[in-house]
C-alpha cells in the first residue's frame, strides 16, 4: 500500500491527476468567493457566498476520494 503516484499503477496516474486537479479548482474557486464576495447584475453578495460555500465543500467532498485513490492504486500482479 504505497502512496506515491509514480510507484503506483500507472495506467490510472491521469484519474488521479485529474481528480487532483478537481479538488484543488474547486477549493479556490469556492474559497475565492466566499473571500471576494463578488456582485454581480442580479446575482447579489449573499448568493455568490453560499455558491462558493457550495463549491468548497464538493472540493471537500472529494478530498477523502483521491485519499482513497492514492491507497488503494496498487498494481495487482497475476
């Protein structure tokens, strides 16, 4: 059970990047509005908060699956 990405199956090392990739945008993006609080033509602040809340906490979400992808990527031999 190694976590590294290189010594792992390397035929999913894109999911894993990717999922990555997914958990990190989304945590900035939601982060970013819940900091920025933009307003927008009939978007007003409070709605872009609870947007951004809604978007960091699908980053979240999706922390504990690329754990899990990480742990469980081991090349099963034949």
């Amino acid at each position: 059970m190694k976590v590294n990405l290189i010594e792992n199956d390397k035929s999913t090392y894109w999911d894993e990047v990717i999922l990555g990739l997914i958990v990190i945008i989304t945590m900035a993006a939601g982060i970013a509005l819940i900091v920025f609080k933009p307003e927008f033509w009939i978007i007003s602040k409070n709605s872009s908060v609870m947007f951004g809340v809604l978007i960091a906490m699908l980053g979240f979400m999706y922390l504990p699956c690329l754990i899990y992808r990480l742990f469980t990527n081991d090349k099963k031999e034949r």
